[in-house]
C-alpha cells in the first residue's frame, strides 16, 4: 500500500513545536507533502531537512517567512522537479515534484486571492497559466498525484457556509468552474469525492482562526489530493486527522494500492 500524506503546516517551525514530527513518525507515510513552510533553508533544522526514515526536498519561496513546498519520501525520488519555470510563481516556492518511475507526487500550494484584488489578480493569474501545465502532464502518460492547498472549495458540499461566501476568495464562481474543467475536460481527479461523494461536515481540511470556526466546525475542503485516471482507481481509502492541531489545516491522509 502507498500512503500519501498533504498538510499545509502554516509555518514548518510552528508545526514542530505542535508535534508535528512526533506525529508522523508514527504515520507509515510514503510520501509527505507539505505546503506554507515559511522559512528560508537557513531555517531548517536537521529534523526538518531529513526526519528519521525520509529523504527531504524543498522549493523555498524569496520572501522570508513566506509560502515554500516541500516533500518528504521514504524511498529517493528518480528525479526532482523545483518549480513549473515560470519566474513569478517560482520565486514564491509553489510547486516541487517527485518522479518514481512513472509515478509523479507533487506539493502544490495555490495562492489565496483572501487578502484583496491584486492577490486575487495574481491568483487567477496563476490559474491560467498552471491550466497548460496541468493538461500536458495529463496527456504525458504519466501518473501524477497533485497533493496540496488549492485555495479552492469545489461545490456547496465543500464548506459551510456556502451562502455567505459565494462573493469570497477560494469560492467564487471562476475559480469553481476552473475546478469543474480540470475535473470534467482534462480528465484529472478528485480522490476525496471518488471516494466519499456525499459527505459534508467530515471532508473540512481548513478552519479560520478567527471566531470559533474550529469549535464550531465552520471549516473548508481547499486540500486535495488530485489524480490522473490510473492512479485514481488504485485509491482505497482516505482521513482527515484532527485529533491533534499542528496548523490550520487538517492533514489529508489517502492509502493507494500501489507502491514507490
């Protein structure tokens, strides 16, 4: 079985001091991807370079304390791809990929568009410019597992209270339909709704820190693992862990009957 593991940490540094490591020492994870690791890697400790049993790779953003995607893997990847090569999202540190064999796992955390209209400009930007991308792996014969902070809720199933943020950052009609293309015209996958397609309250991976969105479960579904065909069908089962708190967002944990 291959257990893939994505969790935006909110800050590597933060994470550990929650237990992070702790925590995931006792997964039998095979792959971990991480997103918003907000350091640079004169940051990283020797834990957080290589925890006991991984190999570590990370795309670290310019600004300090700023975004950054990592991966951690049990097995040496064939190859690591840093970046998509286009110089304004690479410089802040949104996409690292692993190859094994024909395999791809890769940590992607998309821009949050929250904080006004020039992010959200950028955000879109990105979506167009990441579409492309998306379609030619889709179309290279590869199976790739894209793992990560989409920064997007699909459907009303996805996040609480839907009414109220149909004119917010993370659901607005563009970036919904963009979803619904990537899903229903490229042919990629969401593994989570493959596999519970109903469910509502339970498929949250992300609460705001403000009011009482954790105590209430006031949360959202903008983690995923999002798959090509082939590898999609090998998905088995899937949890969102929420018994401890490392960030923000809830780990997304999926098993495939595959291996590295």
């Amino acid at each position: 079985m291959l257990r893939i593991i994505s969790v935006n940490l909110n800050g590597i540094r933060s994470a550990t001091n929650k237990g992070f490591y702790q925590w995931l020492a006792k997964q039998d994870a095979d792959v971990v991807c991480m997103q918003e690791l907000k350091v640079q890697a004169t940051d990283m400790t020797r834990e957080m370079l290589q925890p006991d049993g991984f190999f570590g790779y990370f795309h670290y953003a310019e600004k300090k304390g700023y975004s950054g995607v990592g991966i951690y893997s049990k097995k040496q990847p064939d190859a690591i791809i840093e970046g998509l090569g286009i110089a304004d999202i690479d410089a802040e540190g949104r996409y690292i990929e692993a190859r094994f064999g024909n395999l791809s796992v890769v940590s992607l955390y998309l821009p949050s568009g929250s904080s006004g209209e020039e992010r959200q400009g950028f955000k879109f930007s990105v979506m167009d410019r990441f579409m492309p991308f998306l379609e030619a792996l889709r179309a290279s014969g590869r199976e790739v597992i894209v793992c990560g902070d989409w920064n997007i809720a699909h459907k009303e199933a996805d996040l609480k209270n839907w009414k109220g943020n149909r004119k917010n950052s993370g659901f607005l009609p563009e970036e919904r339909a963009w979803l619904t293309d990537l899903f229903d015209r490229v042919g990629w996958c969401d593994i989570y709704r493959k596999l519970h397609p109903d469910t509502t309250d339970e498929c949250y991976t992300w609460w705001s820190n403000r009011g009482q969105a954790w105590a209430k479960n006031v949360g959202w579904r903008i983690d995923y693992q999002i798959a090509t065909p082939g590898i999609a069908e090998k998905a088995r089962s899937t949890s969102i862990y929420k018994d401890e708190r490392f960030s923000d967002h809830a780990p997304l944990i999926i098993d495939y009957e595959a291996q590295l």
